[in-house]
C-alpha cells in the first residue's frame, strides 16, 4: 500500500440501521456469516472487486483494502431502529429472505441486536403500523432524541466512528421548498416549529447524524439530504453525504444497459418498466403518495444517459414509463419488466425485452455494506459533503440542481468515478478519463 492522506483504520465502526427490515437484517447477517468465514458476500464491490493501479510494468489489480486502509468486517457493531420492536433474528425471520439454515449460526448475535424506537410519523407511510415508536413534542425533539441514541450506542458499544445508514421505507414525497429547505437556519426554524408538512422523520435522522460526527446514507428515494440546507450542514460539520435510492434491480439493468442503445447510435421510441414486489417495502409503495417519491427517482435515470440535447434525432421524443406493483406472494424476489422500443437503419422499428428475476435484499445488502464502509473510508480520508463518486450504488445520485448541474447516471462513467477516487485516496493516479 501506498503512503496515502486517509487516517488509519482504528477502534471499531458502529452501523446504526433505520429500519431493522428485509435490507437490515440480510446485511447483518450476511456480515455476522461472513466474518466466521461461513458465507462469500458476492456483489459487494468493497469485498470482491479489485482496480487497476499504475501502468505498464508497475500495473497490478488490487483489492480495496490493498489501496486504502478499509474497515475489516471483524470491527463492525450493529444497531438500529425500527417501529417493530422484534430483535433482528425475529426480523429476519420474517422477511423470509434468507432460509434459517443461513440465520441460525448467528441466531445469538442477531438476537442480541434490539431496534430503538423509531422516530416515526404515520402520515409519511401510512401502510406501517408499528408500535415501537419515540413520543416527540415536535420534528426537533424528535432528532435530539435520535442524537441521544446515536451518544448511547456510541458509549455502550465502544465505537470510535458510526455511520447512519437508512434502510426503512420510503416515506410519501416532499417536495423541496425554498422557504425552508435552501439554508439551514430556515430548516433548523422548521423543525423547531414542528413543520410536518416540510420536516420529514428522515430529515432528523439525518440532521442529527451529521450534527453527532456521523456520515449519512439515503437508501431510499426520499428527499432528506437532498436539499440545499442539508448540503450546508453537511460542509459545516466535514461530514460525507450520499443518497439516494439504492441501485439495485431494474435501475441498474437500466443503468448498465441504456449506454448499450447510446454508444450505438440507435434511436429510442419508448422505454416501459414495470415491477411486482410483495415485501414491507412494496407494501409501503402500494400508497400513491409514497410510489411518486420513487418514481421520482427512478424515471431520472435514462434522461441523463440518452439525452434529448445531445442528440435530438435518436431521443429528443421518447416515452419513458414506471411503474410498480405490491404483489404479496412474491414478498422480496422482485420481478421487473422492461420492454424498450427502438429503433435502427432507415429508422426500422426493434423491440427489446428484459425481464429481471431478482431478490431485492439479495441485491440491496452489498450495495449497504459497500455505502457504509467507503462513507468511513471518505470520513477518514477527509473528504465531506456530497460524495459524488459514490454515485455507482445510487438510483438517484445527488447533484446541485441549484447550479444547473446534471447527475451522472451512466453506469460505466460512475463507475470510473468510483476507481479514480480509490486510486486518489490511495495515492495513485486517478488515471481513467470520465466521458
């Protein structure tokens, strides 16, 4: 390894979950598994990928942790919250994700993984009905309760660095609001005013993360980090941010394959996805004002790969439409949809057909530990505010919308982002071209 800039790894690194459900519990116990050597966390790009480092004769491919010093699975804690007070072994259980012969070596350790009350509002998911909730007198009082738990778990656990990962459902969309959400003294207004409409629960988890020396990750498509004010706090405190919306099944399929049709010239008519899902989450997006939030999200992913200003001849004029379906006898194997009209020479008409038979735990998990792990990794590196270069695990990758700047959603350049920052905080040239 290199002579790098990035602070040793030391002392353990808390991983406190919102929301102990399908994605928490199947990446604790993937992690719990793993660590006694029982399990490979396949997909997880901190775990299984290697880069290339220098050129000609000093060319090598290396492991993550080979570049820059990476947090060991050994010296991760686990904590969480949720409105179900069923410890993560029951949770696991019932999400049906992971067959019990996967849960049961560490049924003690899972077992002893208990949710703190939730910070919750039931207007923001109305189909949740969990008993396990904090008493607030207003959205302030809700995130300093949440900054007393994050002290706690620091304390009791012993951990020298904690990440907040959220990892619950997606809450009914809120729209950014300048009044409120462009500085951060309208926001910190607004919460203490108990603006519900404005102040989403998330919003004070994330508040109070960042304002207790925490990363934040959005693995929802909700608005939380994703305003102006949140950016500020972010450069205040030198905390990183990433978010939102896991990259998981269909969007990464859209992801990867999009610049198939864009390097190729070839023209775009229409691009239908379609998903059924039948766990907690699906539940939750059954709400319409809950699905928009995701919609949001998932409908900006190809105008930033095929767009109408580059080159209006192929995709100044295509339909693009999602949609998703709760369909309970699935529970967590997702299955998407994507028909895709195109078209070729002389502008002859082709169709494209993809049909995606995914779990959706299976894929959320390593993209968590990944986002958690490489948070630290950027913490330590003394890299804060928006991390852009993690935008390769994100449907929806934050971006200044203030300044006209355009997220990057193409697959294969967000993936160059991600290695060139590796290399960098490696000490190595970030020597690929992003284009």
């Amino acid at each position: 390894m290199k002579q790098t800039k990035v602070k040793p790894v030391e002392g353990k690194l808390g991983i406190l979950v919102v929301g102990c459900g399908a994605v928490a519990t199947t990446l604790m116990t993937g992690v719990l598994m793993a660590r006694r050597g029982l399990t490979k966390l396949v997909g997880s790009m901190t775990q299984m990928d290697k880069i290339r480092v220098g050129r000609g004769e000093e060319k090598q491919y290396l492991s993550y942790a080979d570049i820059v010093p990476m947090t060991q699975l050994d010296n991760i804690v686990f904590g969480t919250w949720d409105v179900y007070p069923q410890n993560a072994y029951r949770a696991a259980m019932y999400a049906k994700v992971l067959e019990e012969k996967d849960i049961a070596p560490v049924r003690e350790e899972l077992e002893q993984i208990v949710p703190m009350p939730a910070a919750f509002d039931k207007d923001y998911a109305k189909r949740l009905d969990g008993t396990n909730v904090k008493t607030c007198s207003s959205r302030w009082d809700m995130m300093e309760q949440i900054r007393d738990d994050i002290r706690r778990f620091r304390t009791e656990k012993g951990c020298s660095r904690i990440v907040v990962l959220w990892a619950a459902s997606t809450e009914i969309y809120v729209p950014v609001d300048e009044q409120c959400h462009y500085r951060l003294a309208d926001l910190e207004a607004a919460m203490k005013a108990d603006d519900r409409e404005h102040i989403a629960p998330s919003m004070c988890y994330a508040y109070a993360a960042l304002k207790e020396g925490c990363p934040f990750i959005m693995g929802a498509p909700n608005t939380t980090v994703d305003i102006p004010a949140m950016w500020q706090l972010a450069e205040e405190t030198r905390m990183p941010i990433c978010g939102k919306d896991f990259k998981t099944g269909q969007t990464l399929v859209k992801s990867g394959f999009a610049p198939i049709i864009g390097t190729r010239c070839l023209g775009l008519s229409g691009w239908f996805s379609t998903n059924i899902l039948g766990n907690r989450d699906g539940l939750v997006l059954d709400e319409p004002a809950n699905f928009h939030t995701k919609e949001v999200s998932k409908l900006s992913t190809l105008e930033t790969i095929l767009k109408a200003d580059d080159q209006p001849e192929l995709y100044g004029d295509y339909y693009h439409k999602v949609r998703i379906n709760y369909y309970p006898p699935r529970n967590d194997n997702k299955e998407s949809w994507d028909n895709i009209d195109i078209y070729g020479w002389m502008g002859y008409p082709m169709q494209i057909k993809i049909n995606f038979l995914c779990r959706d735990s299976i894929l959320a998990a390593p993209v968590a530990l990944d986002l958690c792990l490489l948070s630290d990794l950027a913490l330590r590196a003394g890299r804060y505010g928006t991390q852009r270069w993690l935008s390769f695990f994100l449907k929806s990758p934050m971006h200044d919308y203030t300044r006209g700047e355009e997220a990057v959603n193409h697959l294969y350049q967000q993936y160059t982002m991600l290695k060139n920052a590796i290399r960098e905080m490696g000490g190595y040239e970030g020597d690929e071209e992003l284009d």
